[in-house]
C-alpha cells in the first residue's frame, strides 16, 4: 500500500481565554481525545503534564500525526496544533472542537499545506463550532 505525503497542519493562538479552562491537564485532555475523535482521528496514545503554579501541556499522539495544546493561563494563553496526513481526516475540525471549549476572546491562525513540496501557508476557515 502506498501512502499519501500530503499533510496539513492548523497552529493558532488562543488569547482571552478562562484562566480555569486552561490550568487543568485533565480536564484539557479529555476535550482534546474527543476533539480528536470528532475531527475522525486515530488516537494512539496521551500525555498530559500540569505545572506548577499554572499552565498544562497535552499531546495526543494520533495515526495520522497529532494534536496538542500548550497553556499559559496568567496570560490568557493557548497554543494550540494539529497535523494529520493524509485527506480523509480534517485537523481544521479538532481545532474548531477546542476553540468551542476554550472560547477565547481571540484568536490567530495559520494552516500549512505540507508534504507537496514547498510549504503552503493558508488562512485557515475558522469555523464556529457547537458542542453538543
């Protein structure tokens, strides 16, 4: 079987968001799973760390690339990736997931085309998104 190369990968900035949304690992990490889930994602495996006084990191490592976020909450914080391989799963739509959890006030993104050859960098179509 042969593989795909192409790739893309969602960065964005979170800023504004609730200093409790973002200072507890655990609570991130089971948004993040089913963010992953919701996007169509593989997950393989989870790490998650909280740091003292404040601020988690989470990474969830997926058959298609990853999903992570990484927290400042004394500034309102969050910086948050996804990259998957491959056409059939969309990283926009974990992203999209998050920024519903988080609802920052704002937001800065940038998706890169990847795996074709040069470097793509896109706006991505942020898209509001409902938990249900």
């Amino acid at each position: 079987m042969e593989y795909s190369t192409f790739g893309r990968h969602v960065a964005v900035d979170a800023w504004g968001v609730d200093f409790e949304l973002i200072n507890k690992a655990e609570f991130l990490q089971a948004h993040m799973v089913e963010a992953a889930e919701a996007c169509g994602a593989s997950v393989l495996s989870v790490q998650a760390q909280q740091f003292e006084p404040q601020g988690a990191t989470v990474l969830v490592l997926l058959s298609e690339s990853h999903l992570s976020i990484h927290t400042y909450p004394e500034k309102g914080f969050a910086a948050l990736d996804c990259y998957t391989c491959g056409e059939t799963v969309d990283p926009q739509l974990a992203i999209d997931y998050m920024l519903a959890v988080l609802k920052p006030k704002t937001t800065h993104a940038k998706k890169l085309i990847r795996g074709m050859g040069e470097l793509q960098v896109v706006e991505p179509e942020m898209k509001a998104t409902e938990l249900v």
